[in-house]
C-alpha cells in the first residue's frame, strides 16, 4: 500500500495570536523549527523532537505540527502501531496510530489540538486508513487542568471528536484495567470491509461475536 500525503494548513487567529497548523511536514521541514521546551509529556522536548523527525521519514508517518513563528508548540504524529502491541499482530497497512498529540501548556485553550485533528484529516489518504488511539488515564495532564479523571476522559473525548474518532468496545488487557481508559477509533470511507472485520477481530482477540 502506497502512502501518499497532501499539505494542508489552517491559521489560529486568536488573543492577538496566529498559531499556524500545518502538515504533513518531512524531517526537513522539520529542521526549520525548535520545540518548544512545554513539549515535554513524553521525554525531554529535544528528545522528542528527534522522535517526531524520525517518524516524518517513515513511509506511512505524519507529523502535524502547530507553531508559533519558529517554534513548534504543539503536534500529532500518525504511524503504524508499535510491533509489540496487539494492534500490529496482523501488520494491517491501512491500520494506522495517533501515537501522541501535545499541546505545550501556555498554548493551551486555544483550539489548538483539535484544529491538529481536523488539519490531519483534510488529507484524502486519511479515508484509507482506520486510524486508532490508546487514551490512558496515567497518561493524563490532571494535575495542571485541575480535572478529576472522568473530566479529562469528557474532554479527550471532545477533542478526539474533531479528527472523528468515536469510543469502540475492546477487550485488550490494558484498556479495561480502568474503566476511564479507552480506545478512540476513525474508520475512513474507503477503508474495505475485509480490513474492518480484520480490525474487529484485533479489538476481541479470539472471539467470534463484535460489538461497537
């Protein structure tokens, strides 16, 4: 499977800002911008920024990033899921992963990860895809927002919903070990039924009978 990818860009205009969201970027491009130091969920900002440059050279990877001038102050990245979890076991090329999508604090409130979300799915290809994400609870910013669990999951649901990822049913072994943990998933347009029913069967390991 080919994977071709198609720039888009949309501005923020907002509290005398203009936050640019762009994408998909190479590593090249890439190299024109310094992360900001908020960006720092993951690993050490500069760590990570040498992570997203990897995975905008990979066949399948995307980066979408949010910059403010020269500074990147928040990005997603799109690729194949890593080859130690469940969602590689069938090495699906039409499976793909948001992996991580951050937004550094002081940019935060002004759209700018859903905007990420609806920039990364401008793109045609997207409709290929069946595109998941992992949210778990440990993984969550509680601490700053002041939000209890259940808040944080109401709004990583919200945000989600802009890229069109919507809760599916799973019974893998890390997702239900908390009820707020879950799994957000798009299945693109012209993604084929053999692929879904393959993806179904990824979601209930051994089982015969699928749910939403």
């Amino acid at each position: 499977m080919k994977h071709p990818k198609t720039y888009h860009k949309q501005i923020i205009h907002k509290h005398n800002q203009s936050i640019i969201i762009e994408g998909p970027l190479s590593s090249a491009e890439l190299a024109k911008y310094y992360f900001d130091r908020g960006l720092k969920a993951f690993r050490p900002a500069e760590k990570q920024y040498d992570a997203i440059c990897s995975i905008a050279d990979f066949e399948e990877g995307r980066i979408i990033v949010a910059r403010d001038g020269d500074k990147i102050v928040g990005y997603a990245t799109f690729l194949h899921p890593d080859p130690l979890e469940r969602w590689s076991t069938y090495k699906m090329e039409d499976l793909m992963e948001l992996g991580a999508i951050e937004v550094s604090h002081d940019y935060r409130g002004l759209r700018v990860g859903s905007t990420i979300l609806e920039v990364a799915m401008m793109d045609k290809q997207m409709e290929k895809y069946i595109i998941i994400t992992t949210e778990y609870y440990w993984h969550w910013d509680m601490k700053s927002t002041g939000l209890n669990v259940w808040e944080y999951r109401k709004l990583m649901e919200k945000m989600m919903g802009y890229g069109g990822l919507v809760p599916m049913s799973t019974d893998d072994p890390e997702i239900i070990s908390h009820p707020a943990n879950c799994l957000l998933v798009r299945i693109g347009r012209e993604v084929p039924q053999s692929s879904i029913d393959q993806f179904n069967q990824l979601r209930f390991m051994g089982r015969k009978d699928f749910f939403l």
